[in-house]
C-alpha cells in the first residue's frame, strides 16, 4: 500500500524520491490539500493553522516537521495524528551559534569593531571562555551538541535536563546551579513549563557579570526582567529570540547595554533545508515500513 505525502517545496520532492512506499505529492499551499494524504511536511517556519490544516486532511496520520521547534502545532492535533519533528538536523547550527556568542561577548568582538568605526586602538586584556563554567540547560540535541563544543574551547560544562540521570542535572536543581556558573544557555523547548522560566528571580540568582544566552524561544525569558538586568550592568546577554520578535522599533531591546542581538538565525545557514528534509526523510522512511519513529512528540513536550 503506498502512502501519499504531502511536501511544500522541490528539496521535498528531491529528499523524498528514494523513499519506498510512498507517493510523494507537492503543494502550493495549504487552502489546497489532497484528502488521501496520510503525511504533511509542513513548510520550514511556516505559521499554519493547525486545526484547519488537519480539517481539510481526514486521512492525516502524520505531520513530520522540518523544525526541531513543534510549540506551534503540540496540543492541536488530534490523538489519531502523530507530530514528529527535525530533532537533530539543527542542533549543531545552533550550538555553533550559542559558541559563537559566548566567544564574541568573552572577547569583545563588538566592542573591538565599533572601536574600529571609530579609528580607536585601545589594545586590553579580554575575558576568555576558557575555564568558564557554563550552565546549559537542555539537554537534548542542541544541548549535547553545545557541551561537545565548550569541551573543546577547555570551557566546564554543567547539563540540565528535564529529568537527573548520568552526566545531566534535573531541571529542579536549577536554583541552586546558577549562582555557580559564569554563563546559562538556555536550549529548551517551549512549552508551558519553559514558558517566562527565566523570570527576575531566575536572572537574580546568577552571578553578578553573568551572560545569559537564549537559543531557545523568546517567551522562555521574562524581556523586562532581563532588560532591568542588564541595564544595571549586573548581567549580560546574548539572544538570537526575543518576546516580542521582532522588538518594536521603540523597544528597549534595540538600546540596552549589555547585549548582544541576532535575528533568530542561529539555525538558518547553509544547507539547513537538506539536514532538515534528511531527517525528515528517515522518519517517513520508518513510518511506510511500519518501524517506531524517533522524533515523535510527547505530551506536552
């Protein structure tokens, strides 16, 4: 029997060919959807409606996303409807960027090139990322990706994850963790656990000169809790995500010190369409042949 699978884009039809079993079949939007499909990808970071997509597909069985990211679609589809996602396919972008960061506020690379704007050589000792220790909590994909990565930079490295086991701290132990550690990032899914966890008790537990890095989702930190911080100068900040995203033109994300601000592109580098349909297409791979998949969505995830 051949399953019918739904993909938004050419890559999708490319990624998909090799796959036995299914019939691979392209849209152009989601107003216009054949009914037998029994798989959708859905666009990479496209705002669909849920409830209306899966309305208009009554033999949906699942929806297999290109993003590791699934806030967008978890408790809006219906029991019989599997949600998988692209765990795996960005979490080394991500964590390149989450490096990147910690590297250029340790080093002052924003510093040092505004200084060049203005033709001032003011040669200084910087920090380093060197025997720092660094909180990461997340300890999936994206966090395990990172921690490989500070390993190398000589960086300590201290993993939380949603539950304790070997190696990695539970999520409950966070409170006493901050004050311990020189930067926290923040890698976790957004759910309504996650959701303002990094509130201005959060940020006033970590130590003073502290950075806080977001590769998460904006609606993870409290924003004017952390913009008090770091207006203080008692914090400092790197985030690729904010709440609201993008900031208004007159919010304070645009002027507060202390911070260092990129528009969610940690994930968005080359070649991240074909690590994410290459995930994607594994898992549909395991659904025609009627194996477990890897990457489902559990809960409230």
């Amino acid at each position: 029997m051949t399953i019918t699978v739904l993909v938004p884009d050419e890559p999708g039809e490319a990624a998909l060919a090799g796959v036995a079993g299914i019939e691979v079949v392209r849209y152009d939007s989601v107003d216009v959807l054949p009914e037998r499909a029994e798989v959708l990808v859905p666009g990479f970071l496209v705002e669909s409606e849920p409830a209306a997509v899966v309305s208009r597909l009554p033999s949906l069985r699942l929806i297999q996303l290109l993003t590791a990211g699934a806030e967008n679609w978890v408790g809006q589809v219906p029991a019989h409807v599997t949600l998988s996602t692209a765990r795996g396919a960005h979490g080394g972008t991500t964590a390149e960027w989450a490096l990147a960061a910690l590297l250029a506020v340790y080093r002052e690379l924003i510093p040092f090139e505004r200084e060049r704007v203005t033709r001032t050589w003011d040669r200084r000792p910087t920090e380093t990322l060197i025997d720092k220790k660094v909180l990461v909590i997340g300890a999936g994909d994206l966090g395990t990706q990172l921690r490989r990565r500070l390993d190398a930079c000589d960086a300590r490295t201290t993993l939380v994850g949603a539950r304790a086991r070997d190696g990695v701290h539970g999520i409950d132990e966070v409170p006493a963790l901050l004050g311990e550690h020189d930067a926290v990032v923040v890698m976790v899914p957004l759910t309504p656990a996650t959701t303002g966890m990094v509130d201005a008790t959060f940020l006033s537990s970590m130590r003073d000169g502290a950075v806080l890095v977001n590769a998460a989702r904006g609606k993870v930190v409290d924003t004017s809790a952390l913009v008090a911080e770091l207006a203080a100068g008692r914090l400092r900040a790197a985030l690729d995500v904010t709440e609201p995203e993008p900031p208004p033109a007159d919010h304070p994300l645009w002027t507060v010190p202390n911070l260092l601000l990129t528009p969610h592109v940690a994930a968005s580098v080359e070649g991240y369409q074909s690590r994410a349909y290459a995930v994607a297409a594994a898992e549909i791979a395991r659904f025609a042949a009627g194996e477990p998949l890897r990457n489902v969505v559990q809960g409230d995830y």
